[in-house]
C-alpha cells in the first residue's frame, strides 16, 4: 500500500475531510474518498462515503451501493483507458494526476452509467491527493516497479508524485463548474489530505519505534503528535481558506462598486495591454513568452489587499518583465507601454477603497461602506477575530447587497467556528509542551493536567 495507516484511523480521517469540504461548499451534498494502492497494483478502494441531509445537519456514513471500488477494490489493470472498454474519470485522475469535472453530466465522456445504460451521474468533481515519492518510499522509490498505461510508458514516469487518494465530491445541479472556485478550493484541502495522511503513517512508524518507552511518556507523544497534527496542519488551512474567502468577497465588492459607478475595469484592462506588449516583445527578441502571459491571466483570479497585491506584481510580473526588456534594442519604445501598463496595474488594487468611487456609491450609509472597506482590504497577514466577527455581522445587512452575500457569511461562520476549535487545540498543545520540557509536575502526568484544565480545576 501507499499509505501504511490502520483501517480504524483512514476512515476516520476521511470523513474528518468529507465533512470539512461539505461545510465550506454549500452547494455539495456528498462526498466519497478512495484509497489509491502502491505500485505495482494501483488497486482503487472506496474507503468512505458521507452524505447530508436536506438541512444540511447531519451525515450519513457508509458505502450503500454497489460498486467495483467497494473492498477489495480494483486493480489499474481494471480501470485504465484501453480500447473497447468504457472510459472511467479514476483511470484519468490516477494516470494523469489531474482532477475531473463533470459540469455537464449529460455530456460527461468518462460518466460509466451515462456509456453502459444511458443514466446520468450527478455533477460532481474528483481531485487526486497527491503526495512526493520521496516522502512516501524514502529512498526506494526509483526501485518501485510501476505498472504500464495502454500506450506502454510507466504510469507516474515523469512526476514526482503518486497518488494516494481520490477525493469526490457531488453538487447541486449546474453549480460547479471546470477551474471554478469550488474546485480550487478542493485542491487546497486535497494537499492538506496529503499532508496528513502522510503525518498519519509517520505517526504510527515513530510508535513503533517508542513501544519500549514508558506509558507516561507514550501518552505525552500520543497527545503532542495529534493536537499538532491538527492545530498546525488545519489551522494554516482554515487561514488559507479564510483569506480566499475575503478575496472572494473584494471581488464581488469591486464588482457591484464598478458597476454602480460605471467603473471600468482597470485590472482587467491593464493585463490585456501587458498581453498584447508581451506578443511583441516575443516577436522582437525571439523568446518564449507563453509562462509569463499565464502568469499576467492568474492574477486575474486573484483578489489580494492592496499592499499583499503590490509585492505579489512587483515579485511575479514586474521582474519578469524586466529581464525581457533588456533584451530589447536600443531605443525600443514598448518599455514605456509595459511600464505604464504595469502601474495601472499596481493602481486597480486600491480602486475598491477609492474616495471618489465609494462618493458615488449611494447604496450604503457612508458610516458602513467606510467600516466594510477598512475591514475586507486590511493588509495585515494573521486573522483578526474581532474584525471577522465585524465582517460575519455586515454580511446580514441588506444594505451590502452582493452576488454571493449569504454564501460567503455562511463560510465564514463555519470557518470562524472550526479556527476557534484548532485554537485550543493549540493550548493543549502548549500543555503538553511544557510537561515534556519540564518533566511531571506534582505527579501528574499531561493526561492529568489536560483533564484538570479541562475541568477548570487549575
């Protein structure tokens, strides 16, 4: 197997991750994870499937139906693309390492009931985890004898990855969409899967090697091991989600700013006028351009504040830049083009908190649109309890009025309410800290200790 994890503890931390996309998506209902074996097998096993009710209150565990990935699985052999044999979207995430999109199952080329009986799936995305070889083999991984795709070339050949689990997760109808925000936000939580299904096994190899220790100390490394497993691993998740989240309510904000005020959109233009000086340069010089342009359309999906958004230009598009200018001739004009463009670029960051914007912008007392601006361009990097309580509240007010408003309060709750429970996982963890670094205190072991707190005792 890749993954070398008891069955008791896999299922566990597969549902912890089921339940974690669900609670941030609101469109998803349901969410399956499969075990993706080591080579030379492959072999794709359901491990769990968890589904909501309609209240979106409570899941449902199991695996109900009937399906070739229930125990004990299927071999790559089974599953790849091969001639005169339906096309699966497993063989397609597993061989390629990319994830798959149904955003129209009527139309959906890998859908197996859509080519065998003519039934449609619902939407859906599936995401592999992926994880380094080097992480998970040590040093044997060039010595793993992997199996062959039907082209002959040795599946995983070129990546320095494998694969490790498939992470699937069902929507609501036509709310998903290919390279949406749902997707990208399912990629983030599928690296941190990795990560932890990682820490998982190397957890149960260092208790191996502690058997020998005494019970005390067993249960000290027992607690460390999982309060830092969760209070380091998921809280730099929830940040990271909870910064994509305020990106994402900039956007909706500048959006309805713009339109309001019969705005253009600067960002937007400043890229185009970088593209269109890019083609040129590339003519000129004869060098590939084609990274840099995708580079300049990324920072189209972004939405950072203001000062964040400058470092990100100045790093990622301005130097690029400036070593292709250099090898201009002498005398060329587009520097002043790709200049002039790259500072409209730097000044649409700020447009959402323009003065003479928010002025013309008459659907907010002028009191809340200044607090909603200071609060969601902040640039500071940590997250400010108070300030996204302040956020939470606004987002209730009809006087907002954006896209997405209820969605994206609703994200922020659970997220704020899943932040404050990794926050005393990481007081616990100072606890155990200090038992270790100090020894016992009064005879106490850190169970005792972490009960007495917990208690209210100390």
């Amino acid at each position: 197997m890749s993954i070398r994890i008891n069955k008791g503890a896999l299922e566990g931390v597969c549902r912890e991750i089921i339940e974690t996309i669900l609670l941030c998506l609101p469109n998803a209902f349901k969410g399956t994870v499969y075990q993706i074996g080591g080579p030379p097998d492959i072999i794709a096993e359901r491990v769990t499937s968890g589904i909501f009710d309609e209240e979106k209150q409570a899941i449902s565990w199991g695996l109900p139906e009937r399906s070739g990935y229930n125990f004990p699985g299927k071999r790559w052999m089974d599953y790849r693309d091969q001639p005169e044999r339906p096309l699966e979207a497993m063989a397609w995430c597993v061989e390629r390492q990319k994830s798959w999109t149904a955003e129209d199952p009527g139309k959906d080329a890998r859908s197996i009931r859509l080519q065998m009986d003519g039934n449609l799936e619902d939407f859906h995305h599936m995401e592999p985890v992926l994880i380094r070889k080097k992480d998970l083999f040590t040093n044997n991984h060039n010595q793993l004898e992997y199996p062959k795709g039907f082209d002959g070339k040795l599946l995983w050949q070129d990546s320095e990855y494998v694969v490790a689990a498939i992470i699937k997760i069902h929507f609501k109808p036509d709310t998903i969409l290919i390279g949406g925000p749902e997707t990208r936000l399912i990629k983030r939580l599928s690296r941190a899967f990795g990560t932890e299904l990682l820490s998982y096994q190397l957890r149960e190899e260092s208790l191996e090697a502690m058997r020998h220790l005494a019970q005390d100390k067993l249960d000290s490394c027992n607690i460390l091991a999982d309060s830092l497993r969760n209070a380091i691993t998921k809280s730099a998740l929830i940040f990271s989600l909870i910064k994509v989240e305020l990106g994402f309510l900039r956007a909706q904000w500048e959006g309805v700013l713009f339109e309001r005020t019969n705005h253009w959109n600067e960002k937007q233009e400043a890229i185009i006028s970088l593209d269109r000086l890019l083609k040129k340069t590339g003519k000129i010089t004869g060098e590939p351009v084609d990274e840099l342009m995708a580079i300049q359309r990324k920072f189209l999906d972004f939405s950072l504040p203001p000062k964040q958004g400058e470092v990100w230009v100045r790093r990622q598009i301005e130097s690029r830049w400036a070593q292709l200018l250099e090898k201009l001739p002498p005398g060329d004009t587009i520097s002043n083009g790709v200049n002039k463009a790259q500072e409209q670029l730097k000044r649409s960051l700020y447009l959402g908190k323009d003065p003479k914007l928010l002025a013309s912008y008459d659907l907010m007392p002028d009191v809340l649109k200044k607090e909603w601006v200071d609060l969601i361009y902040n640039d500071a990097e940590g997250i400010d309890f108070k300030n996204l309580n302040r956020i939470i509240e606004i987002l209730g007010d009809l006087f907002l009025n954006l896209p997405f408003q209820e969605k994206s309060r609703k994200s922020l709750l659970h997220l704020k309410t899943l932040l404050e429970i990794m926050d005393q996982l990481e007081n616990s963890t100072n606890v155990v800290l200090k038992q270790l670094l100090n020894g016992r205190s009064n005879g106490q072991t850190v169970y005792d200790t972490l009960q007495s707190r917990a208690n209210g005792r100390t």
